[in-house]
C-alpha cells in the first residue's frame, strides 16, 4: 500500500516523518528513540512546526503561521516558504542558513546538510526536488528545474540545469560526475515498508 501523500492528514504525517527519521539514523522503534525524536531532534522540531503551519493556514487561523516562522528561524535559523511542499521524512541534518523558498516541491526522504538554497525569486520559479535526494552543505539548487530521484549534491554545488535521476553532482555551476550509490541512511528511508 502506497504512503498518502503529504497534507491529507496532519497525524499521519507526523507518524511518516518520525518512522522515516528512525530509519535514517538507524534507530530501532523504542521508547526511548521515540522520546529522543520528540525532545530532542531539531529535524522533527522543523518538520513537525512547519506542518502545524501548513494546517493552521488550511483553516484560515491568523497570526499564529507568521509567529511560528519567526520561532523556527530564531531557534532554527531556517526560513521555510509557506507555500512549499515538504514530503515525508525530509532531514535537515543541519538546519543553519537554509532557505526553502517560493513554491518548491521537496520530495520524501530528502536530505539537507545544511546552509542550503533552494529555490529563487518568484520570477524564476522554484524547483522540484525528488525524493531521497542529499542535498550537501552549502549547495544552492536554483530557479524553475527537476531533480531527479535518489541524486547527490556535492558541498557547494550551484545546480541551474534539470538532473536525471540517480546522479552526483558538483561544481559551479553542477556537472555529473558519477551515478548515485545511495548513502546507506537514505537507502534505509526509501526501503521503509512501514504501512502506516
């Protein structure tokens, strides 16, 4: 059975995020790791308050999406667009200097190293990210282009062009230099058969 998709339900989405973070970090279902995910993983902290946003926008509620926005950049120092989508699972390893902006579409399971741009001015347009991609430290993916599934990007990568599926890209402006052999916390999150 496939996973819903992202937005159908808020505690679905949760459940999803803590399963696929647990699998990431190699982390059995414990008690424990359950309250390590809850008092102490700022990925979950981010995902879990970018959601709440997400919802309290869905019913018209004011002034509370602005105000949590302002608490994850002080406590976080991520900006998150409103009006982005983050699949299931996305793991900001670290979360300083990122920028998610414009609409931009984040695919499950992607990973971010952190001091990360994605997207550009609205005149440019934002991209689509597929799922389980790595994103490394200081990369910028930028303007309307498609990132295939399952790629990476190396520290610093500028990415301008669309990517096929699978590949290593580095450089500025990124170039492939190789096919993608999945970290093994990534291949842990796009093996997760979890029916939840």
């Amino acid at each position: 059975m496939p996973p819903k998709p992202v937005g159908q339900s808020f505690l679905y989405d949760i459940r999803r995020d803590i399963y696929m973070i647990l699998a990431y970090e190699n982390r059995p279902a414990t008690f424990k790791n359950y309250l390590w995910i809850w008092l102490a993983c700022d990925a979950f902290a981010i995902l879990c308050s970018f959601r709440l946003r997400k919802l309290l926008r869905r019913w018209h509620v004011p002034v509370f999406n602005r105000l949590i926005r302002l608490w994850q950049t002080a406590f976080y120092a991520i900006e998150l667009g409103i009006d982005i989508e983050l699949g299931h699972g996305v793991y900001f390893v670290h979360s300083v200097g990122t920028v998610v902006g414009g609409d931009a579409r984040i695919g499950e399971g992607c990973v971010f190293f952190g001091n990360n741009t994605i997207g550009a001015s609205r005149f440019q347009g934002s991209p689509v990210i597929g799922p389980h991609t790595v994103i490394g430290a200081g990369a910028r993916v930028l303007g309307r282009i498609n990132i295939g599934a399952y790629c990476f990007l190396g520290a610093n990568a500028v990415v301008v062009e669309d990517l096929p599926e699978g590949k290593v890209a580095v450089g500025i402006p990124a170039r492939i230099i190789a096919d993608n052999d999945l970290m093994p916390a990534t291949r842990r999150m796009a093996d997760l058969n979890e029916v939840i």
